[in-house]
C-alpha cells in the first residue's frame, strides 16, 4: 500500500547555530574523504610499488562507495530513523580510517577506500534528511545553503588540507587526520543528536519498501529532473576541481602560491553566492532563484567557451570560471531544498538519491578534460559549459510542473468548491501528485 500522508514536521523558533555547525561537519565528511589525499598519490605510488592508475583507483573506489552507502544508508534511514546509522557509520568511518594508516598493499587500500566512501555517505545524505525531519519552509533552504556550502568549499579546500599534512608527515598521516574527525564526529554526534525522526513517521514495509520508495523516486518527473539538474551543474565543479592544475599552472604558468590565489578565488565565490542565497530566500521563491541562477551560469559558461576558443589570456578566463562557480553557490542549496520540499515522507531516500547521482555523475564527468586531451583550458570550458547547458534544458523541463501547479492554484483561489468542475480537480490532483507524492 503507498505510504499513509505523513505530518509535516514541526518548526523549530529559530535556527540553532550549534546544530548546524555540527551537520555542515558530518556533510564536510564526504568531500574530505576523497579529495584530502589528492596530493599525496605519488608517494602513495612509489610507497606501495603502484602505478598511478592503480592510485587513482583508489579514489574511484571512495566515489563509488560514497555513492551506494548514499543510496542504502539514506533508505534506511527512512525506516529506522537518522541517528543509529548515522552513529554505526561513523563508528566504521574511525576502525576504518586508522587501519588504513597501516596498509602497505595497494588492493588493500583499496578495498578499505571503498568502505572509507560507504560510511562517509552517512553524513552527507543524513544532514539533509535530518534538516527535512526538522525544519520547514523558508527555514529548509536557509540550512540547506549552509550545508551546501560546505559541499562546495570542501573538495576545494581538501586538496590544500592534504599537502600541508603531508610537509609534517607521510601519506599515512592523512588517514589518521581522518580518523581524528571521524573520532570527534562521532563524539559529538553521540551526545548532542537526537533522533528528528518519530517511529510514526518511519517507513514500514522491509526491502520492498525501499525499492518501491526509490522506484517511485525514479519515475517522479519532477524529483528526477531536479536531481540531474543538480548533479549536472555539480558535476561543472567537479571539472574545475580535476582540471584546474592543469589549466593554471600548466597552461597559464602560475606557480603554486599563485595557483593556491586562484583556487581561494573560487572557494570564496562559492561562500559568498551561498550565503547570499540564504538572505534571498525570504523574498524569493527557492525556484525564482534556481531559475536565475541557471539563466546566468549559461550566460557565463557560454563566454567562457568562446574565450577559450579565441585564445583568451588568463585574468577573463579566471573572471568567468569564478563566475561560474559562483552561480553554482545558488544552484546547490535551491535544488535539494525544492526537491525535499516535495518528499517529507522519504526525506533519507530523496536526500539519498540527490547525492548518489551528483558524487556518481560527477565523478564519471570529471575525467573527461583528461580524456579530451589538447588545449586545457578549451577542454575545461567545453566540459562545464557542456553541464550547464544539460542542467539549463532541464530546468525547462522542471518549470512546467511549477507553472502547473501555480495554475491549479489560482483555479482553485478563484472559486468556491462547488464551483470547481471534475476537470479542475483532476488536473489539480494529477499537479499535486507530481510535486508531493
């Protein structure tokens, strides 16, 4: 049988600052986990007698977890409330972490890399659900930008954690940095989480369940447009991240301190855009500034290709990368936060889906500048205008349901209900279905 309409949840009075520093943390987890040691592969090669491809290996593994433990964790956390997973795979996040710092087998790193990503997904896909148990309205997207601020710094900042690790230490030594927060995570999460997730609310029904809950999830037009929508413009991220060596330093000549400037660049454009999506979400509809956004990246985007086609120099193509990515800061906490909105009853499996399919599309995306090969700057630009442009056709798509739904609206606003015609309350029925069920 569907799932019985569940209450909404309750609104806290105010947004508590400790508690949102506390998810941003266990969401900062994924990031951490895959990009941290990114400085660290070739001793990692030379130390454990591995070609780089058998290195690399290891992060796609990482990814690979992070997006299944996304998927499963998420799933049941629907159905056995957020707390007790999220406290198991922190638990395994820490052995695992530490047993790592004693590897000197390359298979064996990564195996346990893959298990390393399937209990980072906790954090990440269990702070949203958290917030969707919590909060609603205006106050889901303002948390959601916090939190999606962090997604964005994170693999930015990751890399820089790692090289500054390793100039006191080995490879080893940012595993057990990883242990250390995975340790004080667990902590702090064991003593200052409540459960947000009443046994009332909890999904009932075993497997089936699940897989009914992420098939409907799937065929959901609306849910599933969002979601690559999402994991397109994310996946631009993901192609600044892996290209960016190559593009600066390599291709413009910047050394590493400079390099390190342009990098700072990004990451501010991206706390700044998130931050300020926060303050416009009381005055806007979160779908008014997706649409915005998107509209904007594709603008940019699109510059930035024609400059790298002409040749441009580095100041307008570091401008125009900046510009994107500061788009990126409104686009990641809109999307989630209009795609949860619609899903109160299976929050952990929405947010789930929302993270497999961004870390999952993202990392098959982020390759690409590699394999494209020639000038590294147009193989960048053609790759993130290429995802801005997939994330801009789908919002097209998206915005019918929204402009159906505010149709039905008005209809009903507009007459009592003995005057409304069966047609009326079909269609309002069929736009219902599409944005709640």
């Amino acid at each position: 049988m569907p799932p019985s309409p569940v209450p909404a949840p309750t609104t806290p009075t105010r947004i508590g600052v400790g508690f949102v520093l506390l998810l941003s943390a266990l969401t900062a987890i994924g990031p951490l986990t895959f990009d941290t040691y990114l400085a660290a592969f070739p001793e990692i090669a030379q130390d454990l007698s591995a070609t780089p491809a058998m290195v690399q290996f290891t992060l796609t593994a990482s990814l690979a977890g992070l997006a299944l433990g996304q998927v499963l964790i998420g799933s049941l956390s629907d159905a056995y409330g957020r707390r007790r997973p999220l406290l198991a795979a922190l638990a395994i996040y820490v052995a695992v972490s530490a047993a790592m710092t004693t590897l000197d087998s390359i298979a064996w790193l990564t195996a346990l890399r893959f298990v390393q990503g399937f209990s980072a997904a906790a954090g990440m896909v269990l702070s949203l659900a958290i917030v969707r148990d919590k909060y609603s309205g205006i106050q889901v997207s303002k948390v959601i930008a916090r939190l999606m601020l962090v997604v964005g710094v994170a693999p930015i900042l990751a890399p820089t954690i790692g090289a500054q690790l390793l100039q006191f230490g080995s490879w080893r030594m940012i595993f057990g940095f990883l242990a250390i927060v995975g340790a004080v995570l667990l902590a702090l999460a064991s003593v200052t989480l409540r459960e947000s997730l009443p046994v009332e609310r909890r999904r009932t029904g075993g497997t089936r369940a699940a897989v009914r809950t992420y098939r409907d999830l799937l065929t959901d037009r609306p849910f599933l447009g969002l979601a690559l929508l999402s994991a397109f413009y994310m996946s631009a991220l993901f192609t600044y991240v892996a290209a960016s060596t190559f593009v600066f330093q390599d291709g413009f000549g910047l050394d590493a301190q400079q390099f390190g400037f342009v990098f700072a660049g990004g990451a501010a454009a991206i706390t700044i855009a998130s931050q300020f999506y926060g303050a416009l979400v009381g005055r806007f509809e979160p779908e008014q500034i997706l649409t915005a956004a998107i509209a904007a990246g594709l603008v940019l985007a699109t510059a930035l290709l024609i400059v790298a086609l002409a040749g441009g120099g580095l100041v307008p193509v570091t401008a125009l990368v900046i510009g994107v990515l500061a788009t990126a800061g409104f686009v990641m906490p809109s999307a989630p936060a209009i795609a949860l909105a619609a899903n109160p009853h299976r929050a952990g499996s929405a947010a789930a889906l929302l993270g497999a399919l961004q870390f999952g599309i993202g990392a098959l995306v982020a390759p690409l500048t590699g394999l494209l090969g020639g000038d590294p700057v147009l193989a960048m630009s053609a790759v993130m205008f290429t995802m801005v442009a997939l994330s801009a056709a789908l919002l097209l798509v998206v915005s019918r349901s929204w402009r159906r739904a505010a149709v039905a609206g008005v209809v009903a606003a507009d007459r009592t209900p003995t005057e409304l015609t069966p047609a009326d309350l079909t269609a309002a029925s069929l736009t219902a279905a599409d944005l709640t069920r």
